[in-house]
C-alpha cells in the first residue's frame, strides 16, 4: 500500500500523535523528536542529504544538493545543515530540529490549512489558554494507520520507503504504542523489527534508502529522559 494524500512525513507523524477529538498529544509520545526525525528522513530520500562516515563509526550529515522543496519547514532545516559551521550527526540533527520554535503548533497550522486538522482553544484547571487541534477529516490518517497496519499485521514484502520510516519513528518515539494495541504488537514484535532493520525494504531500495534507514535510526534512540520534557 502507498501513500496517496501528499502530506509530508512529518505531517503524518504528527497526525498519529495527536489524540483524535482531544486534539492533544497522546500521552508518551515524544511528537517532538519523531517529527525531527521524519524531516531528517524526508530530507535523505529526497536526495537534499547525505551520509558520509569519515571515520569508523561516527557518521555525518553532508549537504547533497541546496534545491528548494518548496516546503517552509523542510527547507528551513535544509538551509540549517547547509550554513552550519562544523558537519554534525545525525542524532545532533534530531535534536535540533526537535527543539525548533512552536514546532508542534507550526505542523498542526499546516494540517489545518489541508482542512484535516481545526485549530481550538481550550482550558487547563480553569486557568490557562492552551491551542488544541481536533481532527475533522479522519480519511487521511485511517489511511496512513491502513498502510502501517498491511506492514505490521501482514506478511506482505511490499512496504514502500516512507511507511518503512514511518514505522521505525513511531516505534521509537513511543507513537505505535498510541495507534495499535500493545499485545497485538508484541505478537508482532520480530516483524516490527524486521521493518525498522531493513529486512522487508527489498534490493530495489538502493544504497540511499539503506543509509537513510541507518541515519534515522540512529537519531531515533532518544535517552528515556527525554520524555519528561516532552510539552503537550
């Protein structure tokens, strides 16, 4: 199964965190840094970076190509990576772009401007104003939880590239455990991680989703800590 409603990686990771009427964010899930690592991966696949690994076991993200996406938010990170002083890694990158100025909120604007998300207010212990973002058109993210359901619960060998990612960020990032039933997962646990290794992508892949697979990976494996300072 493919993706057939154009919407950024990101955005569909965002949808999977976001609690469907609430309009917040599910508790456990560190949106934050699997939205950062959705725009890393977004940035690989579309060939605007690269890889390199210098030395053993230290890998670097190298500018590829400075061509727009057309993206706000994804060429504002490209442009990140290609002014910075010194190459980081890819985890580096994960966790600046996690801390990017009203990130939630910029995403969520996006997804309501596609007409599947509405902006809202409302009140915590009465006292303060928070921005809440119900879901009104539910088509887009039954069919990303359709996609990721075929990988997971099936035996298919046909996983496009992005519900490859898709899977491995919510899975690391604390987001599948929101979208599926926790032993219905754990029955499926040796193909999730067939997914999230590699194993189902198929040799057409190429070289390129290879290391994209490696690079998010890596910059997925966020400390437990982390999840403390995750704002809903």
């Amino acid at each position: 199964m493919t993706r057939n409603d154009n919407l950024h990686l990101y955005e569909e990771i965002m949808l999977l965190a976001l609690r469907d009427e609430e309009g917040t964010i599910a508790s456990g899930a560190m949106y934050n840094y699997a939205v950062a690592g959705a725009i890393l991966a977004e940035l690989l696949l579309e060939e605007r970076i690269c890889i390199e690994e210098p030395r053993r076991n230290k890998k670097l993200v190298t500018l590829a190509n400075d061509t727009s996406l057309g993206d706000d938010l994804l060429d504002e990170c490209l442009e990140r990576i290609e002014t910075v002083r010194r190459r980081k890694q890819p985890g580096n990158w994960v966790s600046h772009f996690a801390n990017i100025k009203q990130l939630k909120h910029r995403v969520a604007t996006r997804l309501c401007e596609r007409g599947i998300l509405q902006a809202d207010e409302d009140k915590v212990l009465l006292l303060f104003t928070r921005k809440i973002y119900p879901e009104i058109d539910p088509g887009p993210e039954r069919r990303i939880i359709d996609r990721m359901e075929e990988a997971i619960f099936t035996d298919t060998d046909e996983i496009d590239p992005e519900t490859v990612v898709l899977i491995s960020l919510a899975q690391r990032t604390g987001i599948l455990r929101v979208v599926f039933d926790k032993k219905a997962l754990k029955a499926r646990k040796q193909r999730i991680e067939q997914i999230i290794n590699g194993e189902i992508i198929g040799k057409a892949a190429g070289d390129a989703i290879a290391a994209m697979q490696a690079a998010v990976m890596a910059a997925c494996i966020v400390p437990t800590m982390t999840a403390t300072t995750v704002a809903h």
